[in-house]
C-alpha cells in the first residue's frame, strides 16, 4: 500500500507542478490563469489538445517538441513537475498522512511556482506570494505547527536580511526575493529561516562560480535567487534537525 500511495502522490504532484507551471509562466506577462483557453506552444501559439496536457508523459510522447512547429518544447515544465512529483512521494514517505505532509506538499508547490517564473521573468509574482502566506497563515492558526513567536520572528529574519541585502547592494536582491523569505520564514521558523538563507548563499555562489568558470556567466551576469531559497527552504524542511546538530 505504500508504493500505490507513492505514486499517487508522484501523479499528484506533477499535476499540480504542472498548473503551477502555467501560473509561473502567465502571472508575469500579465495574463489570466483561470477561465482562458489551454495552454498553447510557446513559439507558434497553437493550442493544445487535452491529450497533450499530461505532466511528463505528453512531452515524452512528443520527443520534446510541439508536433505542429517542430521546436523543442522547454524542458524546465518537465523538470518541475517530475522533481514536484517525487519529492511529493518523498514527502508521504517522510512524514505519512500529517500536518507535515500538508506543510510539504504546500511549500514544494510554491517553490515549484516561483522557480518557474523566477527562471523565466526574473519575477515572483505577489498574487502567488499573498495566497500561500494566508495559506500558511491559516494552517498556523489551526494547527499551530509552530511557536507563534517562533513563526515571526522566522518571517521577520528572512524579510529584514534580504531587505538590508538589497539596500547595501542598492537593487542587487529582487523584492521579489525578499517577500518570498518571509513567507517561507513564517513556515520554517528562525532557525529555519536562517539555514535557508546560508544553504541558499552557498548553492547561489557555488553556481556563480560554476558560471564564471566555465564562461557561460560574466560578472554583470543577472542571476535568479528565487530557485536557490527553494533549495535551501527544502533542503531546511525536511533535514531541519539534522542539520542542527550537524552544525551547532
């Protein structure tokens, strides 16, 4: 029974990373999400079939690229709805049916989202940034998951540090970024919050320097910080303890 749980929610996961792919990429650019057409290829805009909505498989099945253009459909979507897919499976494993399991499927989702259109724009839409605090919020008051002092002042170290970045480096930390931090504060506590952001700045720099080695970056080179705190506040949420102890 645990392998059929498992794959459901791998399905379930990928299909939520692929809607919330679809939020990434319309947010921005201004469009509607909800009551509009299907989604369309990104180069001729011909509208999808149903039978080509499915997470990973479609794309499989289309060898990557959109039947009527030929281009190659952007490997990103699928990369986020099957790496959103199994860490939902790894999500159930982890922590079964619980207050965690919610926790984690709720703040893969978002990570998923805001890489999405982070990678893409540059940009972490408020409207996603909104909903998911009052979600969390919410999930706080009833469950009260965590300490409330703890929750704040988790949400106020990620939001304050990121805000003092940005100002010391005058525009070099997106608000975006910043916003993100204290709603992931508010879910993952202070020291939470404060893991996040040292795992983020290591995996930040580490590509940095992977950039500039290999000449793919420059030193003017705009990089999105968005997916590194996804990284971080994941990595965070489900070895919190561990790494703890392994650091302090």
């Amino acid at each position: 029974m645990e392998i059929v749980w498992s794959g459901w929610f791998f399905i379930l996961g990928a299909v939520l990373a692929s809607f919330g792919g679809v939020i990434g990429y319309r947010l921005p650019k201004g469009m509607k999400v909800l009551g509009v057409d299907r989604s369309q290829c990104d180069h001729c805009e011909r509208q999808l079939h149903w039978y080509e909505l499915f997470p990973i498989v479609s794309i499989l099945a289309a060898r990557g690229k959109c039947k009527t253009c030929q281009k190659q459909i952007p490997l990103l979507y699928t990369l986020v709805e099957f790496g959103t897919g199994a860490l939902y499976s790894f999500s159930y494993i982890k922590y079964g049916f619980s207050v965690e399991l919610l926790l984690a499927c709720s703040i893969v989702l978002l990570c998923a989202i805001i890489t999405v259109s982070d990678l893409l724009y540059f940009i972490i839409s408020d409207k996603v940034l909104i909903v998911f605090f009052v979600w969390f919020l919410a999930l706080q008051v009833i469950f009260e998951y965590r300490g409330w002092v703890d929750a704040i002042a988790g949400s106020l170290l990620g939001f304050l540090f990121l805000l003092l970045l940005a100002i010391l480096s005058k525009g070099g930390m997106g608000g975006g970024d910043i916003k993100l931090m204290g709603v992931l504060g508010l879910v993952l506590g202070f020291q939470g919050a404060y893991l996040t952001l040292m795992f983020a700045s290591i995996v930040g720099v580490l590509v940095a320097i992977g950039g500039l080695a290999t000449k793919k970056y420059t030193r003017k080179t705009a990089i999105p910080f968005g997916p590194y705190l996804a990284v971080g506040a994941l990595v965070t949420f489900y070895y919190r303890e561990e790494l703890l102890r392994l650091i302090f």
